[in-house]
C-alpha cells in the first residue's frame, strides 16, 4: 500500500510550513474554506510593480492543503502576477511530486484558489 | 442472543472491498447501511405492484396504497403515537424541521418572541430557527455546553427557559459528543414554561426506544437512512392537536379534499402535509427497516452499542495524545464518538482509515458552532457504530489510529 501522498516532504512542510503569518501591509489578501473538512486558510499577498514581492498563508488544515500552502506561497514569490493566472493543478502536483487525488484535490488547491481570488480582486481595485 | 453473524450476513455492502480491504463501516451516524430485507422490498414493489397511491381504483395501486399506510402504521406503533394522523412523511429530518418552522413556526413567533436550541445542534435543528427568527425579529436563545464540553449545562437550560420560549428545539443525542438528553424533564419543563417542544431524534431513535406518550413532546422528527431505511424518507410526528390547527407549507394534488375554482379544502391529517406524489418506495423499505429493527429488538440493539462503546473507550484509553469527545459514561451516550490526534487534522486521519478499508467521517459534521468551541481545527474525526460492527472493527481501528501516528511521528 502507498502512503505516497504522507510522503518526507509533507509531512515535513507541514510540520514546518514555510510563510507562516500575516503581511501587515499587504495589498491582497483572501479567505477560503473547504467545507468538507473544515480546512480554513487566508493568504497575503504584497504586489509590488507587478511583482509578487511577498507571499504568506494563516489558517487551519489537513497536512495536504498545508504543504501545499507552504510550496504554492514559496513558489510565487516574484513571479509576475498574471503568471499566477495561468497556474493549476499541475502546478501543485509537480510541487507536491504526487497527485493528490480527486478526494484532497480541494486541500491541494486551497491556497491557490485562495491566491487567485486574492489577485483578482486586486486587479479590479 | 445477538447473532452478529447472522445480522451481518443480511448486510451486502459488509461483503465489499474498499481500497482492496473488506469494507468496515463506521460513518452510521452519516448513514446505516441497509439489509438485503429492504432493498429486496424495495426491487418487489417496482417489480411486482409499481403504480401511484390514494388514485388507482385497480389492485395493484390498492396494493401499493396499502403498503404506503401501513408503513406509517408501523412506525406509529413503534414510537407508541396515537396514529398515523399523527405521522408526516418528509424528505429527511431536515425537511421536516423546515416543515415546523415555515407553519407551525411562522404562525406562533411573533417580534420580540424567543426561540430556544442549544450550542450542540446539528444545523438542520439550528438554521431554520435562525432563519424563523430573523423573518420575525425574535430572539435565538442558545443553551450553553456545560464545563467539560460533554452535554448541556442544566443551569443555563434553566436560565433560558425563564425567557419564556414560545419554541423549544433540541437534539436526543448528539451527532458528534453522541450525548443523550433527558427529553422527558426537558419536555416537561418546556410545557411548564408554556414552550411547545420539537425534539430532533435523529440519532437517538435508531437505537434507543422512542415512546412519545411518555416523552410528551409536541414534534419528534427522524430520517429512515439512519435507521436501516431507505434515503428520502424522514418522519415528522406532531400532536394531532397542533396539526389539525397547522396550515399546509405546500399545496397541490392529493393534500385536498374539494376543490373549485376559488377555493378548497384541507385533506384530512395527515394526507394534508403530504402533497404530490410521495416517496412510496421509500415508505416501503421503511417499513421493512423497522421490521428488521423489531426483529432484533431496541432494547438489544442500544446494549450491544454500549458493549461497542464500552470497548472503543477503553482501548483508546491506553493510547497517548488521543482525546475522546462526549461522556465517559456509556449510559449517557449512544454509539458516537468523535475524536482528535494531537497536531493531526481529522482529514488526514480519514485519509488513512480510508486506506485500510475503514470509513469514518472527518470535519464539522453540519455542527459548526460546536464543533468550533471543541476543536481549534474546527474539525473531528468521527467513529459511529451500528448493529452490524464488531469488536475485531475496532480493533482494526485502533491499529489504523497507530498507523496515523506513526506516519506523522506522534508518540
Ligand atoms: C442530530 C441530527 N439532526 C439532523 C440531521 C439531519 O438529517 P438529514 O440529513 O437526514 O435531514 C442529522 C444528520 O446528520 C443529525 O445527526
């Protein structure tokens, strides 16, 4: 039997997430829930010419939407930010180096939903 | 005698692989599983006597007619009502709490009004009240968790019942503490406070004798899918004297007796609350579940759930770094028990039950403002047993929880 998705590195991530806190002076920031488990996270985003100059993540979850939270706020920092436009599910499985599966692929994708709402609503400010 | 061969051997599904493991249920307080009895009545009726109710004057809708009623019979006599006026069939419990509130609800709340519940219901016994009391501007009144988070506070049972309720709304036992209330001192002091009561059985009338007579609430309202029945069936039982005053909340076919073209007349009870064609399937292999249930006995079924919790608390008691919600008392609690791992989200531990063949539930189990005063997550894991579980489940269970710690390395 696999346990592929409790691999080294989520377990480890989540146990020790990268970007953990609030930006105080963030220019996006958004809240997603996944009702399902109850999985509850807000991002932080700071923008800076159209750059992502800082990226962090609070909140409560299971160990996948956590891990993926820690890599997915790691892996934007400074991208452009209609790179993240184009970003998905592919995106988290390469970081997470598994597939999660149809049942945690909301706890994959919290962060980068939550991400996406945040610069959307940025844009249209 | 039990004969948990035999019962398991009615149940199909126990025979099925989950994740290439026999399949061992415990999400029942989600939804039981059904014996090869009501799926076989189920395919009879489509079978051999499909046709619509209370219209075909030919014999198989006759047939079907009579089967329709007489499930509501047998569930009259199984929760010793008056009789099957007295006996709503609805969707689920759900519906019928909607069905109180949206008539029964909207005719007596008037500004000002309070409504009770307590901080531990499920929100199908919450939202609608919410909802009743901000149409009218009423007052939502909540019952307080007592100290350990185990059940309610007597005291502030007490204390908002001096508001003077006009509706008092509460569970039998709870769907994630498991917690069994005292309905009949909590009716009683409902009526005394001229409070009609609504009692949300739920969870309580699978395995504990329902007697309404004794119990004297005003509604008690269930769902069949939890009790061995079909889904798409649930239960509203209200006092003959209240329904025969409560408007219809949806009309059409089969709920009038005359009709012109300006105006009807109610059907007699209950056929008033039941409008369109009805979930006859449903009323069918309902009945049969109750069959089923008689046939063990109540009394047997609520024993052999106790000898299950019994032994699920004390093989969790020897494990570190796992707490068990609900009483320590088995008397006070049905087969229930939600449960955390120090520094794992319940959805991780549902994963890995997952993986060894084992359901169970994991998250706010439509109890949010419970389940956020008991876990900063906001979220449990969930273990519910029925008749068909065994010890050896259990102990499959207790060897998956060792696994979940292992794998993240908690003591
Ligand atoms: C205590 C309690 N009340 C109400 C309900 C709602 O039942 P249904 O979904 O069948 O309407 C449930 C089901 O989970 C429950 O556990």
């Amino acid at each position: 039997m696999s346990y592929d998705l409790y691999a080294e590195k989520i377990i480890s991530c989540y146990e020790h997430p990268h970007n953990k806190g609030q930006i105080k002076d963030a220019n996006a920031k958004f809240r997603e829930h996944n009702m399902v488990c109850g999985d509850d996270i807000t991002v932080y985003i700071k923008v800076k010419n159209n750059l992502i100059n800082d990226a962090k993540f609070t909140g409560n979850g299971c160990a996948i939407s956590i891990a993926s939270a820690s890599l997915i706020t790691d892996y934007i920092k400074n991208k452009k930010v209609d790179e993240i436009e184009k970003l998905d599910l592919n995106k988290i499985k390469e970081l997470l180096g598994i597939d999660p599966g149809p049942a945690r692929m909301k706890c994959a994708t919290l962060a980068l939903i939550a991400i996406k709402h945040a610069l959307k609503n940025y844009l249209t400010k | 005698m039990y004969d948990i061969d035999k019962i398991r051997d009615d149940f199909p599904i126990l025979k099925t692989k989950m994740n290439g493991k026999r399949l061992i249920y415990l999400d029942n307080a989600a939804t039981t599983q059904k014996p090869q009895q009501v799926i076989s009545a189920i395919v009879d009726y489509y079978s051999n006597y499909n046709s619509n109710i209370h219209r075909g004057l030919y014999k198989i809708s006759e047939k079907a007619t009579q089967k329709y009623s007489e499930s509501k019979e047998i569930f009259a006599k199984f929760i010793n009502a008056n009789s099957i006026e007295e006996i709503i069939y609805t969707k689920n419990t759900t519906e019928a709490i909607n069905l109180i509130a949206l008539t029964y609800g909207e005719k007596i709340i008037k500004e000002h009004d309070h409504i009770l519940i307590s901080e531990a219901e499920h929100h199908s016994n919450l939202i609608p009240w919410m909802q009743l009391a901000k149409r009218k501007k009423a007052h939502l009144d909540y019952i307080k968790l007592n100290e350990q988070k185990s059940g309610l506070d007597i005291e502030s049972l007490k204390e908002q019942m001096e508001k003077k309720p006009k509706i008092t709304a509460i569970f039998h036992a709870s769907n994630v503490l498991g917690t069994i209330n005292n309905i009949k001192d909590i009716s009683k002091l409902a009526h005394k406070n001229n409070s009609s009561i609504l009692i949300d059985g739920a969870q309580s009338i699978p395995n504990i004798k329902i007697d309404i007579k004794d119990i004297d609430c005003d509604f008690f309202v269930c769902s069949s899918h939890k009790m061995l029945g079909p889904a798409g069936i649930g239960i509203l039982f209200a006092k003959k004297s209240i329904l025969a005053d409560m408007p219809p909340l949806f009309s059409g076919g089969d709920m009038i007796k005359v009709v012109n073209k300006y105006s009807c007349a109610w059907n007699d009870l209950p056929w008033k609350f039941e409008s369109g064609t009805q979930n006859i399937e449903g009323a069918i292999g309902f009945r049969i579940a109750i069959d089923y249930i008689n046939k063990i006995g109540v009394e047997k079924i609520r024993k052999y759930e106790k000898d299950l919790m019994k032994y699920f608390l004390e093989q969790t008691n020897n494990i570190k770094n796992i707490e068990v919600f609900g009483p320590k008392n088995i008397d006070e609690r049905v087969g229930i028990a939600s449960f955390e791992i120090k520094n794992i989200h319940p959805h991780d531990i549902a994963y890995i039950f997952d993986k060894q063949g084992i359901a169970i539930r994991a998250g706010h189990h439509c109890a949010m403002p419970l389940v956020s005063e008991l876990s900063k997550e906001k979220a449990l894991a969930r273990i519910s047993f029925y008749i068909y579980n065994t010890k050896q489940e259990i102990d499959e269970s207790i060897k998956a929880i060792n696994k979940v710690k292992n794998i993240f390395k908690i003591e």
